[in-house]
C-alpha cells in the first residue's frame, strides 16, 4: 500500500466537506486520496490527548477532515462541517480533523470558539509512522471512510455533503431536519482564562523541570490510550468497564498501569478503584461516573480525557 500512495499524482482539492480537481500540487506521501483508496492505520493522540483511529465502527462512516486554521474562509467550512456532523452524528457519522504540521497551541483557540465536536490532531513529518506520513496532506479537504478504511467519497461540498452521507448511511434527509449551525462561544480577554476552560490534563503548563518529571508518566498515559483504541476496536467501539480489563492482551505490562513518580494505588477515590490490579490513574469511564461521562460523550463528542494522573495532571 506505501508503494501504491507514493505513486499517486497529488491533486489540489478545495473545500471542507469535498474536494474538487484543482492545479497540481508537487508530489509528496499522501498528498490526497482518491476514492477506494485504503487510509493508513495510524493509531495516533489527538491534542486532547485523546486516542485517535482512522477506522470507524462497522456500520459507520468518519469524516476525515484535513484543515489548516490560518487559511481564509476556515471558519466557514468549520461551521458546515459541524452542523453536518450534528446532523448525522446519532446515525452513525464520526469525525477528525487532521491539521499537518499545526502547533497545539494553534488549535486550542478554533476548537474552544467553536466548541468543536471531533478530536484534532497535528501529525508531524517527524513522528511515527505511519501517522508521518499524513503530514503531507493537502489542506482544506474532507473525505468519508468507512470501517474498511476504505475512502468512499470526495469531492462533496455544500448540501451535496447532506445528500451523500445520507445515501451511505441509509437514512432519510426528510427524518433529519438541518441542525442549527454553532455559535461562536465568546472570547475571554485573557489566554489564561480560555485554558482554564480547557482539560487541565491537556493544558501544557508548569516549570520544565515538572514537565521532565511528568514525561514517564507521559508514556504511560500514551500506552494506556492507545490500548483502550485497540480495546474498542474489538468490543465495537465499547470501552472497558476498569483499566485492569486492558490486561494483558492490550497491556502486557501491568507497571503501565501505575505513575512512576508515585505508584501507590488511588486513595480516598472509592468510585474510580480497579477492582482487579493496582492502578494510580483516574479512569473517567468506571462504572459509577459512567453516566456522566457518557453525556459529555454525547454532548461534546471525544474531546472528553479518559484518563489521568493526579500527581501530574496540570503538567500533562
């Protein structure tokens, strides 16, 4: 398949939801994908810190989208692509947005103004494959995949988007009316503020020296992340009732499951205790906050932390 990608003649393709045949980009690894074209299976971290796959449930479609929030009229085209996901979402619609090459920090702003619905993810040239190899991504451009990886349609924009998920998800557009659009969530003066708001789990803040310390606990939070995509993938989409469910078949290394810096098991979180293994992470899907959680599923979509560490959870 890397052969078959590298061959590919790179085409400029515009708009969010669809892309239409524009002038020739210079060749690179996935410059663009055509229809029955495979989208690679990266397993990647959102900005979030959320697990990230490129395949969705059997059944269901993902819109992948590919922006870059700098360019002109990408407000326009995050606003249509939020409200088509609003209004196919309970029918089996998925969505990410890949934007190549973004700092974190660049993301943090359009996500929180817009409430962005989908988790946002930034593959650099220089990470792991194969998520480096979707660096090279033309922006702006959408594509629907489906739970083959198999692109089912470009070159969609506008209420042609509508027509064509509701053909492959087999719904009728006359049983869901247009969703109203998102509004702008309003801007506070101060940076600091707009973090507050964020997942302090995400938020990059403290001394250097606490983010060295945090940076194994980092790996592991990684590692756990990563083993709950593999978890879903085979439990159609279903998350673990406890993170000791991960063990060993997704997690061969039960130490993961405890922080470096102090991996005494949670005390005094009666509700988040693993019933099976020693565990020091907060795991936000436990049966009894569950139903929470879940709402905030439903209400915010993934931008939602699964897990995290109380001993370095503002420096993650």
């Amino acid at each position: 398949m890397k052969t078959e990608i590298r061959l590919l003649a790179a085409a400029l393709w515009v708009g969010v939801l669809g892309l239409s045949p524009g002038s020739a980009l210079a060749e690179g690894p996935l410059a663009a994908w055509k229809v029955g074209e495979k989208v690679p299976e990266a397993k990647m971290l959102s900005v979030e810190g959320i697990p990230v796959s490129l395949r969705p449930s059997e059944g269901k479609l993902l819109l992948i989208l590919v922006e870059d929030f700098k360019l002109e009229n990408a407000t326009e085209r995050t606003k249509a692509a939020v409200t088509l996901f609003r209004r196919f979402h309970t029918k089996g619609l998925s969505a990410v947005c890949l934007s190549p090459g973004a700092s974190e920090g660049a993301l943090w702003r359009p996500a929180f103004r817009w409430q962005i619905p989908w988790p946002i993810v930034a593959p650099k040239a220089d990470g792991d494959k194969p998520a480096s190899q979707l660096s090279g991504l033309s922006a702006p451009a959408g594509y629907l995949v489906d739970a083959q990886g198999s692109v089912v349609a470009v070159g969609v924009d506008g209420e042609k988007a509508h027509e064509t998920v509701a053909k492959l998800l087999k719904v009728s557009l006359d049983e869901l009316p247009m969703p109203k659009g998102p509004e702008p969530r309003k801007e506070e003066s101060s940076r600091q503020q707009i973090v507050d708001e964020l997942d302090a789990s995400s938020a990059r803040l403290g001394t250097e020296d606490e983010r060295k310390d945090a940076e194994p606990c980092r790996k592991n939070l990684r590692k756990i992340s990563l083993a709950i995509t593999d978890y879903r993938a085979d439990h159609k989409g279903e998350l673990p009732e406890h993170l000791s469910d991960l063990y060993p078949k997704y997690l061969q290394d039960e130490s993961v499951l405890l922080c470096p810096g102090k991996p005494q098991p949670l005390e005094g979180m009666d509700d988040f205790a693993d019933p099976k293994m020693k565990c020091s992470y907060l795991y936000e899907f436990s049966p009894k906050p569950r139903e929470q959680k879940e709402e905030q599923l439903g209400e915010f979509g993934d931008r939602v932390a699964m897990v995290r560490c109380r001993n370095h959870g503002r420096w993650l």
